[in-house]
C-alpha cells in the first residue's frame, strides 16, 4: 500500500481493483498478446513480475515500442516463453534483436494505432503506468501517451501500475479508473533519461542547425543526441513553438528563458504539444498539470497534415549514414538494426508541406572511430532506405550542410561530397565518377573544411538582406545564370573580352576554390532553399607578391546597392585571415563601377595605386 493513500484506495471503484502484481499478471493466458506502456512510463514493477511469473507462459507475445526494461534478465527462466515484436530496438532490445528472441518491425509507429483498431496486430492485455487517480475517478498516462491509448481501447484486460510519482499531463490523458482491470500499486521513481555529454562533432553538428532555425519556428526535435544538443544554441531566438513526438530536458531550459512561447504557433497556440517525454525529475514536475503542454496520441501528433499547417514548421532528425544520390537510412548502421523508423517520416513530409518549413537530417560525416564514412557512395549492405531521396531536403554534418530537395543527381553528389570528411571526399569523388553521377573531369579543389562560420548577412541600401557565404563546387550553374544575364558591357569588363557563353569549366574555376591560396564568395537572395546567387567574389593567390588577385560579377539589378563593397569586406577580411599583403586586379578604364569601387576603399588599406597601362588599370591595393 502506498503511503498517504489510504482515503483514496477506499473508493469502491478503486479498491475493488486493487490487486498484487501476481494476481493481476495471472489474467495473462498463453497465446496472449501483451502491450507493454513506453519508454520513461515502462512498467517495470509489471514486467519484473513476468519474468518471475512459474506458470506457463507459453506463446505469450509482448508488442512494445521504445521501452527501458522490456528485456528479459539473464536469470529468466521463461526467456523462451516471452517473445517480442518491437518498434524500436532501443538500448534495451538489442541483445534480444540479435539473439533472435525480439522482431524488429520496420514502420512508422503513427501506423500502429490503425493496426490495432482493424486487428491487424492483435492486442489482449496492456501493461501501463499511470498517475495516481484524482478526485474525480480518473488517472492520467502522465509521461507516455504515444500508443498507449489505442492499446488500451482494444485490451481484453488493462493492467496499471499506480505510481504516485507519475506527473499528471494535460491533453488526452486521462482514463477513467473503471476502464482498468488491474491497479497495482508501487512507488518508484520514474525513469530519468539524459543524453550523454555531446562531443565538439555534436556541439559542431548542432550549431549548424541552429543557425537555419528562425524566429516564430514550430520545432519537432528527434531523440536522437544532436538534435537535442541543438536546443542548447536557441537561447536567442524567438517565440519558438513545440509540436514534437517526443520532448526532453532542454524544453525547461528554453520555456524559462522565454524562448519557448507559442505565441507563432498556427495551430495550439501557446501550447508544447506532444505524445510522450523522456527526461529528469526536473523536466517531470515542470509538466505535471502544466496547462502549456498538452500530451496526445502518436497518430494525432504526427498526422502530416496537421504538421504542415504549422508556419515554418521545423523537423530535427538524425540519421546513419546517406549515400550520394540522397537515400538515408536510420535503423540500421553496419548491419545491425539500431533505433526504429519512429515517427521521422512522417515528420519530414509535414515539415516539406509547412509554409517556410525545413526538413533536417544530421549526422556525424564519420563513423565514431573515424575509420568510415557516413556519406556513402552507395548504401551499404545491411543498410536499408528509410527515407527516400525524393524526400531529403537538408543533410547536415560537422562541414556543414547541403540541400539536396529538387537537386540532381550530380548536384547532389557534389554537395554530398563537400560536406563529408575531408579524408573521404577524394575517394567519394572517385566512386561518383565511376557511378557517372559527376563529369569526369570534375575536380574538388579544396582538401580543409568547407569555412561555414565565414556567412555573414548584411542589408542593401534597398534594405534587402542577402546572405554572403563561401562558394561551393556545386554553385556551378548559379553562376552560369548570373552570366547570362548579364549586359554586353559587364560581360566585357568583367572578362576582358566579349564572352558569348560561360561553359562549366570557366564557372567552375570561379567557385571551386581551395579556400587557402583561392577563395570565392557568393550573395546569396532568397531563403536558404529558393534562392539565387546574386553576386559573386574571388580572389586567386600570387605567391612571388603574396597578393591575391581579385575578380567580382554581380547582377545588373543588384548594382549600386552597396553589394560590391559587402563582397570587397568579406574578401579583405579573409584575405587578411590568411596572412597576405593586400589586393591586385585589372581593371577596364571604362570599368567607371570597378574604379568607384577602389577608389572610395581607402578605409580599408594603407595605400592604393592606380597606374593606367592603354585601356586598363593596375591597381595595387595593400592591407
């Protein structure tokens, strides 16, 4: 009997179900098909008992998703007996997977409501943990809704752990005490789960995806440890929303500064909405009658549908390993099944439909030994297509992050390969020459990591912002498109003849950089997904005057909006990072832009000389 409860367990329909875990247990019957209660809600005291149990046991399936605890103890004499179809092959479900003794069943777990409610997977008991009941009769699943509730609907028999340390949450929680069969009292704390410290990749990984996330963003977060290590780098956003599967400690964190509001949500409004939580005491009794967040079932949360009506809906996933073309895998890594399918799916089809919204994938570009890299040229054996390439929109890594939604498959690759390990990327390009998903004389020149701390925003004198960033191998054809808009007279000042076509090659020399001796930058307008490069930078090395050369090309409509001396910043900037002496270019006298341009730099250099050879200038301009 649990302490201070005696008043409560006097209510006939309560102590009329009050019951030992043993004689709950024995309304199990061989055959049955058992649901077990999820991850920081598993019913361990239940299950602890099934173990124990001497009877027959015979054919007895339990059906669970993520748990802590499901796994038979080594002493178990009935391991035999207890089989297991899981969902999700957490720490727990390993050894049991490989042994044989559990199934892994690859599907998004928002599917299995529906197979429980047309029998397709079969439900005779459900073991649960759940609130202490209130004064009205009813308890509430406090920390794991998830599926718990279809379960409990299709039950021949309920079994429920009361626990008087399960926080009561707000949403569809709550069931009513003469809905359940069995009430089995305990007192245990409730499971506590914290990612282990992350490490500089994590720290890195998350960084990156914390940038791309606005202001009013709704987020979905992932369990996995980088996307929550990403929470960590919000702490300046704004009226951030939650609509997420699962949430974790870092929520507290955010709500208490203010971060973490609602107030931009298009749907629930000020509400975290989500199915289950996994965290600390801490996170627990901040969610206990908490109004802000309301719990429901899996199938709810996770109706793409409802997603995408979410403005700039945010989806924070993490993944194995993503071969060239885009495919991604998530459950598998070097053949052995690890995590589930979850709920990613669903999420990153809603987030793609959001106005605004993002679809983010992360991953370490190596294996933890550094021995192997995730960004394959093609999936390996043992590792299956979770999610398809026709839905990736950004994968992420420690060298930055590249958009693949819309792309070809030698635009793919070529971002795929920047973003991988540098160790990795000359064999990569290898094999994508060899797959012939990239030209053959294709070349990456750069051999360091792609500088993603070097983006900068600035605004225009029209106060548009742009985004000025390293230039990448892959922005090949963005810089065809500037050309060719281009006029006559650009064309010719900026190319010293008058160029009617800028083939591959030529472009590629002007972004395909090594980001040591040459450097590119480009202006970027638009969103990080539709977008156009506006205007570009470059800068070639001479290593006899340690000056680099420089070169811009920038659109006609974004001239004389003060863009050409945001690039000239960034390039002297850089430049200077990299030890050299200062700047030399060739400039048309009829170039009148270009010479303005040096002209009105002396902020920025010690000395500038102009010296006038027939038609053009040499200018010489020193840090």
């Amino acid at each position: 009997m649990v302490p201070g409860t005696a008043e409560l367990f006097e209510i006939p329909e309560i102590r009329d179900r009050l019951t030992t875990t043993e004689k709950a247990l024995s309304k199990i019957r061989p055959g049955d098909h058992v649901f077990v209660g999820s991850a920081c809600a598993t019913p361990r005291t239940l299950l602890r008992g099934l173990e124990k149990m001497k009877r027959s046991l015979a054919d007895v399936e339990l059906f669970h998703f993520l748990t802590d605890g499901a796994a038979p103890s080594a002493e178990n004499n009935h391991r035999d007996q207890l089989r297991h179809k899981i969902f999700f092959v957490g720490t727990d479900m390993r050894e049991p997977v490989k042994q044989g003794l559990a199934d892994y069943i690859p599907i998004s777990i928002t599917q299995v409501p529906l197979m429980l409610e047309n029998g397709t997977l079969p439900v005779d008991v459900a073991l649960i943990q759940t609130s202490m009941p209130d004064k009205h009769g009813f308890v509430s699943l406090g920390v794991s809704v998830d599926i718990a509730r279809s379960a409990i609907n299709q039950a021949r028999v309920i079994i429920a752990e009361l626990n008087p340390k399960m926080p009561r949450t707000r949403g569809e929680t709550n069931i009513p005490v003469e809905m359940i069969d069995c009430l089995v009292p305990v007192d245990t704390e409730i499971i506590e789960y914290l990612h282990p410290p992350a490490d500089e990749i994590a720290q890195q990984i998350a960084r990156y995806v914390a940038r791309i996330i606005d202001d009013g963003s709704t987020l979905q977060v992932g369990l996995g440890q980088i996307p929550n290590e990403m929470l960590k780098y919000l702490c300046h956003r704004r009226d951030l929303g939650i609509h997420s599967d699962v949430i974790t400690e870092p929520i507290v964190d955010l709500v208490e500064k203010g971060v973490i509001t609602g107030k931009a949500k298009s749907i629930h409004k000020g509400k975290i909405v989500c199915s289950y939580c996994m965290g600390s005491r801490r996170l627990y009794d901040f969610i206990d009658n908490n109004p802000m967040f309301a719990f429901y079932p899996i199938d709810y949360v996770c109706r793409p549908e409802l997603i995408a009506s979410n403005t700039r809906f945010t989806s924070v996933s993490q993944a194995f390993a993503v071969d060239l073309t885009g495919q991604v895998c998530t459950d598998q890594f070097e053949g052995e099944f690890y995590g589930g399918v979850s709920t990613q799916s669903d999420f990153l089809r809603g987030a793609a439909r959001s106005p605004g919204g993002k679809a983010i994938i992360c991953l370490a570009s190596t294996s933890g030994d550094g021995k192997c890299s995730r960004i394959r040229p093609l999936l390996q054996r043992g590792e299956g297509v979770t999610v398809p390439r026709s839905e990736v929109h950004y994968i992420i890594t420690e060298y930055g992050s590249a958009y693949l939604f819309g792309k070809s498959i030698r635009e793919r690759a070529l971002s795929l390969i920047e973003i991988a390990h540098p160790d990795f990327r000359a064999e990569l390009l290898a094999e994508a020459k060899a797959l012939g998903y990239v030209r053959p004389e294709q070349e990456l020149r750069s051999k360091v990591a792609y500088p993603a701390n070097e983006d900068r925003v600035v605004k225009l004198k029209n106060h548009e912002k742009v985004l000025i960033r390293p230039s990448r191998a892959s922005d090949v054809e963005k810089l065809q498109e500037i050309f060719y808009d281009l006029t006559i007279k650009d064309v010719y000042t900026r190319f010293f003849s008058h160029l009617r076509a800028l083939p591959v090659s030529k472009a590629e020399y002007l972004c395909n950089v090594d980001y040591e001796n040459d450097m590119a930058f480009v202006a970027v307008a638009g969103n990080r997904e539709i977008n156009r490069i506006v205007g570009s930078a470059c800068y070639f090395a001479n290593p006899s005057t340690n000056l680099v050369e420089v070169a811009y090309m920038i659109l006609p409509c974004y001239q004389g909006l003060g863009l050409g001396s945001a690039l000239q910043t960034r390039m002297i900037e850089y430049a200077r990072g990299k030890g050299f002496r200062g700047f030399s270019a060739s400039i048309l006298a009829e170039n009148e832009k270009m010479i303005r341009l040096a002209n009105h730099s002396g902020g920025n250099f010690s000395s500038i000389t102009m010296q006038q050879t027939g038609a053009e200038y040499e200018v010489t301009m020193l840090f």
